[in-house]
C-alpha cells in the first residue's frame, strides 16, 4: 500500500487550503476568523496586496512601521484553524496572533474590550487528534506578555479594559446551554470562544509561536448580547485587537 505520510506531504508547495505558496508569507500572522476581517488588518497597513482566497482562508500581506504582515482568516471553529495554521507553517509562517471575537463569561466585561488569552481549556475535539486532553493549550508566553501590554495601553487610551485570563474553545456555539456557561463561570473561565485551543496545540507541536486577543461581542453572565446592537462596540475593538496584535509584531520583530 502507497500510504501517504501527511506530515511530509505537500511541504514547499502551494497549499491545499490556503491556496498560499512559499514566498507569498510573511513569518508573522494575524488571525481573524472571518475572511471579511482580513481588509481590516489590510486598512493598518502599506503596499497591500490580496494574496490569496480559497474556501474560508483569505490571505493579505502589508507593510505595518518596517515589518511585512500577512493577515490570513481561519473561518470557525478548531478544524478550519488546524488546517490553516499547518498550511501556513508549511510557507513560512512562524508566528501567528489570533485576532477574533469572543463572549464573556465573567460579570463586568462589556462588548469591545480586549480578552487576552493565557491557556484555553480544550473543550473541542480536534486537539484530541493531536495529543491528549492532559496536555495544556498555552500560548507563547513573550508574545503573549507583550500582547496584554499593547491591549492594555490601547484598550486604556480608548477608555475601555483590557482583561486577561484562560478562555475555553467550544465546538460548538448553539449547544452552549446556561448550565454550561455558568460552570465556566464557576471555573473562573474569562471567556468562550472556537479556535484558540487548536492555534496553541498545533503551535506548540510544531515548534511554533502563537498567542490570541478577542474583542468582547458579548456578556453571556451579564446578558450583553451581540444579537441586540453591540456591533459598533464589537467592531471598534476589532481594531484595537489588530493594533495591538501589530504593535506586538513590531516589538518582537516576529
Ligand atoms: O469572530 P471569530 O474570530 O470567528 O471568533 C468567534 O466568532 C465565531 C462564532 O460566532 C467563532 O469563530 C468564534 O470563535
Ligand atoms: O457565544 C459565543 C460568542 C462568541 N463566540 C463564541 O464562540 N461563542
């Protein structure tokens, strides 16, 4: 049997995916979910070109104060996020900030501030595929640091908060039961949302570095929803999310 070895397979060419080949990167990542986000990283930057757009995954590259940018869209959930992170390794990518959106789980977070991430809790079934449930979903703890800096001070300037915390990834959105979102609570839990806990795996298993800022769309405890009228709030700290993922890229020259 001619059994192909994945692992290898397709390393150095166009991506099945992504539609993205070596060259067409650049070593730092911006991650939104949606592909209608990518032009909102695109808007910080120079030189913009639309590189690619297969399936969820739109990719645009820039230029953000001397560093070359690629901003490429995951679509939802940790499946989608895996494929995109492996194919993106495979061109180039060695650095990637998760730029999404996220519900609050915590009393006192209003929609458009910043949630940074320190570890998801692995509720999906993707990183089951990869390595154990024992095994933590962390991200890389300089970027990491360095991104709750940059949320920080631009959250702050734009007299919103910036907070920090273990998010959880769900697979999925409908069956989040009131039961469930107060357990998170109890947990501690800072906020849900669908991607992180594959970014932080696959990262950490192939030798890379990852770490995620959300905008806040919603209370779950408070009851702020992001069906009744949230979405300038939601959009703006869209913004404040990329500038700070940007900042953090420039910092650490990623
Ligand atoms: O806005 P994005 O980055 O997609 O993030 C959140 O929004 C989607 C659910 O509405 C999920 O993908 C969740 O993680
Ligand atoms: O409830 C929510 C809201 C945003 N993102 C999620 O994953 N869940």
């Amino acid at each position: 049997m001619a059994t192909v070895d994945k692992s290898t397979a397709g390393v150095n060419t166009r991506q099945y995916h992504v539609a993205l080949a070596p060259g067409e990167v650049s070593s730092v990542a911006l991650l939104p979910g949606d592909p209608f986000r990518v032009p909102l990283v695109a808007e910080f930057l120079t030189d913009v070109k639309e590189v690619a757009h297969n399936r969820e995954h739109r990719t645009m590259t820039g230029w953000y104060k001397g560093r070359h940018i690629t901003a490429t869209s995951t679509g939802m959930g940790c499946p989608s996020t895996a494929i995109a992170v492996e194919e993106l390794a495979r061109v180039g990518v060695t650095s990637f900030i998760r730029v999404g959106s996220s519900a609050a789980v915590q009393p006192g977070i209003v929609p458009g501030d910043l949630l940074v991430s320190d570890g998801s809790f692995r509720n999906d079934g993707t990183t089951d595929a990869y390595l154990p449930k024992g095994f933590p979903a962390v991200p890389d703890l300089e970027l990491t640091t360095a991104l709750a800096r940059h949320s920080e001070r631009i959250a702050t300037d734009a007299g919103t908060t910036a907070h920090r915390g273990i998010s959880v990834s769900d697979d999925a959105f409908y069956a989040e039961t009131p039961e469930w979102i107060e357990q998170l609570n109890r947990m501690g839990i800072l906020n849900v949302e669908m991607e992180a806990s594959a970014l932080f795996i696959v990262a950490r298993l192939r030798g890379l570095r990852a770490a995620m800022v959300c905008a806040c769309s919603s209370n779950l405890i408070d009851g702020a929803s992001l069906y009744s009228g949230v979405k300038p709030a939601l959009s703006d700290g869209w913004m404040r999310s990329i500038e700070a993922a940007l900042e953090t890229a420039v910092e650490l020259e990623l």
